[in-house]
C-alpha cells in the first residue's frame, strides 16, 4: 500500500508528526505546570509542618490544622498518581518518536524508489523523444535540403539586388556630386560676375562709357539664361524624383498584390492539406475496412475449404463405405445367386434382389451429385470471394495513386508557395531599396531647395543691386546729360564770343 499511493502515506505521516507534536507538546505544559503545583503544595506542606511544630509546642493542634494537613497528603498523593501518569504517558511519547522514526526511514525509503521511478521514467522519456527526433529529423531532411537551395537563391538575388543597388546609389551619388559641382561652379562663375560687374560699375562711375552698359546688359541677360538653365536642372531632378516615388508606389502595388496573392496560396494550401488529410484519413479507414473485410473473407473462405475438405472427406468416406456396401451386395448377391440357382425360387429372388441393388444404386447415385453440387457450389463461393478481394485490392490502388497525385500536387502548392515567398521577399527588398532611394532623393531635393532658396536670396540681392546701379547709371546719364547741355552752352558762348570777336 506505502508503494502504491506515497502521497498517502506521506500525507498520513505528516498528521502523525503534526498529532504527536501537540501530545508531546500538552504534555510539557501539563508537566511544568505539575511541577509548579507540586512546589506549591510542598511549600504550602512545609508552612503546615511549620505551624504544627509550633502549635505541638505550644499545646495541641487545632483541627483546622489537621484538617488542612489531610486534604494536602491527599492533593500531594493525587499529584503523584498524576505524574506517574504523565511518566507513563512520556514512555508512550517514546515509543510513539521510535514508530516516527522508523515512518521516516520508510518515507524516505519509498521516496528514493519513487525517485527511481521518476528517473527511469524521463529517461524512458528521453529516449523517446530522442528516437521522435531522430525520425522528425529523418522525415524533415528532404526539406532542409530545399530551404537550403531556397537559402542559397535568396543569398544569389539578395547578392544582385545589392549590386544594382550599390549601382544605381553610386549613379545617383555621382549625379548629385555633378549637380553640387556645376552648382558650385555656378556660384563661383555668379560670385566673378559679381565682381566683373563692380568693377564694370565701378569703370562706368569713372569713365561713363556706354561700351560697358551693353556688356552689363550682356551679362543680364547670360545671368537670366543660367538662371532658366537652373531651373530646368531643378525640373528635372524634381521629375527624377517623382519618378522614383512613382516607382516605390508600383513597388508597394506589386508588394500588396503579392501578399494578397500569398493569402490566396495560403489558403488553397490549408485547402489541399485539410483534403489531403481528409483522404489520408478515408484512405486509412477504406484501408482498416478491406483489411478487415479481407481477413474475414478469408476466414469465411477457409472455413469454407475446410468444411469443402471436411464435406469432400465424409463424401469420400460414405462413397468408400457405399463401395464397400456395394461390393458386399454384390458378392452377397453373387453368393444368394449361387443359393437361388440351387433353390427352386431363382428366378424371383434374383429378379428381387436385383431390384433392391438397383435401388441402392440410385441412392448412392444421388448422394454422389448432392456432394458434387456441394463442392461446385463451394468452388463458385471461393471464386466470388477471390473476384471480391481482387477488386478491394484494385479499388486500394486506386486511392493510393489519387493519394500519390494528390501528395504531388501538394508538393508543387507548397514550391509554388516558397517561389511567392521568395518574390514577395525580393519585392520587399526591392521596396525597401526604393524607400531608401527616395529618402536619399528627398534629402538631396531638400538640399536642392536650400540651394536654389539660397541662389534666389542672391538673385534677389543682385537684382536689388542691380536696381541700385541703375537707379546710379540713370543719375550718372542726368549727369552726363547735364555736362553735355553745359559743354554745349559753353562751345555756343565761345563760338558767340569769336564771331563778335
């Protein structure tokens, strides 16, 4: 029983140890406070003693005295009886500690076989699951073979997609530092135009000459020219920009359609693994039913043999006991023939033995077609039995090529599934190249911007000085005009003063 149920028993245990524990423990309180009575009535006994030498030395106790002293002596004896029973109640507490121990020894017995137990059992365990592994292992190979070919054409497409990305970041980095550097030659060609014009301005303020206006009005005009020239760079990058999101849209179109194309393949697989599963399972039952059905026809049909042997063995037994008979008749008959040529009456007896001889002859004629049709008979039942458990066989054929086909059409699903994988890897690869091109084409439009807003704010400047220096060329023509009206007056005054001269 201990081995049988050990929580039980440890259970059992436990309140034995929890109820000798309280016993033991009432029984040392009980103890101290026995002692501690004990002390009373002694002291109390001794203070009796004391008043009763001192009154049996003054005279004669009082019966108050001896009265107290009697029902001390009984307390005191009852005390004892007490004690001898707590002592003896302490010897049972002993006895009871030794039967703890030896529930202990047999607890912790009963632990290290179920321990055993447990051991055996994981290790049963482990090497269950080590053969389960080994098998999955086994099963799962072909498949680790194909996730390793599927591992190295995405390594193969992830290789060439780096390639033309590393390609097309490097044609865009190399359009960028173009733009940058024609932008910069720009800047350096408007800073020396600047120049040339303050120094043309400045060539105008000191020599006025109209030579340098047309060449001002020259560089304007260039200077409007490679601003148009800027602004179609700025169109076209814009343009390039706006292709490439255009490219990441129909690269997140194709993203979408892919997975929704995923879902479908998804679907269709748990379709065909569900009615794969479905037919496993027919197939397995069809299976158990002609095993069964086989077994019991060919039990039926060898127990037929074998009543057909047991029939043809009894036919073969009646047919050598009706030859026997049969030959007993005839040399009765031929020894009654002999008599019956001796007696008077030949005629008629053999006329009437030849008749019951013919007699018998037809009835072991007709036991002979009975077994005779018994067997054909039996023969027909085994052939419809063979011709039954050949078309069971050819029907289990049948469903295991469906199984076969439909087992091929479930590996091609599944290669069909992993090649849309891989597409709709490829493709969010290809997205994310996209996205990340076109982050890099915002942030060089933002430098673009911050370019042309900086070309623009210099544009304005300039257009703004040149305002300035025409506002001071038109006040250097007013000037020129005037020198010129004063030079004239001056020429008409000396030409006046030499004709009257």
């Amino acid at each position: 029983i201990l081995v049988a149920n050990p929580s039980a028993n440890e259970l059992a245990l436990q309140q034995l140890v929890e109820t000798i524990k309280q016993r033991f423990d009432s029984l040392h309180g009980g103890l101290a406070n026995n002692n501690q009575v004990l002390e009373g009535l002694t002291a109390k006994l001794q203070c009796q003693q004391l008043s009763a030498n001192s009154s049996a030395t003054r005279g004669s106790p009082s019966g108050q005295d001896a009265t107290d002293g009697q029902e001390l002596r009984s307390e005191l004896a009852k005390l004892c009886n007490r004690q001898e029973e707590w002592q003896q109640t302490i010897d049972d507490y002993a006895k009871l500690k030794s039967q703890y121990g030896l529930l202990i020894n047999t607890r912790e017995r009963l632990e290290e076989e179920r321990d055993e137990l447990l051991r055996r059992i994981q290790q049963q365990q482990q090497d269950k699951n080590k053969q389960t592994e080994s098998e999955a292992a086994a099963a799962f190979q072909t498949d680790d073979q194909m996730r390793k070919r599927v591992c190295e054409l995405e390594s193969l497409l992830q290789e060439k997609i780096d390639e033309e990305s590393s390609e097309v970041v490097a044609q865009l980095t190399q359009e960028v530092k173009t733009l940058r550097g024609e932008l910069d030659f720009e800047r350096a060609k408007l800073f020396e135009q600047e120049l040339n014009f303050k120094d043309s301005l400045t060539d105008l303020r000191e020599n006025s000459g109209v030579q340098q206006l047309e060449q001002l009005r020259v560089e304007l005009q260039n200077r409007k020219r490679r601003e148009q020239e800027q602004q179609r760079l700025y169109g076209e990058s814009d343009q390039a920009v706006n292709d490439i999101l255009r490219q990441a849209e129909e690269a997140n179109a194709e993203v979408d359609r892919l997975k929704k194309q995923q879902v479908v393949m998804e679907t269709s697989l748990a379709d065909n693994a569900r009615r794969m599963e479905e037919i496993t399972a027919h197939r397995e039952e069809l299976k158990s039913q002609l095993e069964q059905q086989s077994k019991e026809s060919d039990r039926t049909v060898n127990d037929i043999i074998a009543a057909a042997e047991c029939d043809k063995q009894a036919m073969q037994k009646e047919i050598g006991d009706l030859k026997a008979r049969l030959a007993n008749a005839e040399e009765l008959l031929r020894r009654r023939t002999d008599e019956l040529n001796a007696s008077t009456d030949a005629v008629s007896n053999m006329q009437r033995y030849s008749e019951s001889l013919q007699a018998e002859r037809h009835a072991l004629k007709r036991q002979l077609a009975d077994c005779q049709s018994k067997c054909s008979e039996a023969a027909d039942q085994a052939v419809h039995f063979r011709n039954l458990s050949e078309s069971r066989a050819n029907r289990v054929r049948e469903l295991e090529s469906q199984l076969s086909s439909l087992q091929v059409e479930h590996t091609q699903l599944r290669t069909n599934y992993s090649q849309l994988e891989h597409r709709l890897t490829d493709s969010l690869g290809q997205e994310q190249t996209w996205k990340r091109k076109a982050d890099e084409a915002q942030d060089t439009m933002g430098e673009y911007a911050r370019s042309m807003d900086n070309c623009r704010r210099a544009f304005e400047q300039e257009v703004r000085e040149k305002e300035t220096l025409k506002m001071e060329r038109d006040q250097l023509k007013r000037e020129r005009d005037q020198l010129f009206d004063q030079v004239n007056r001056v020429r008409c005054a000396f030409e006046q003063q030499n004709e009257t001269m």
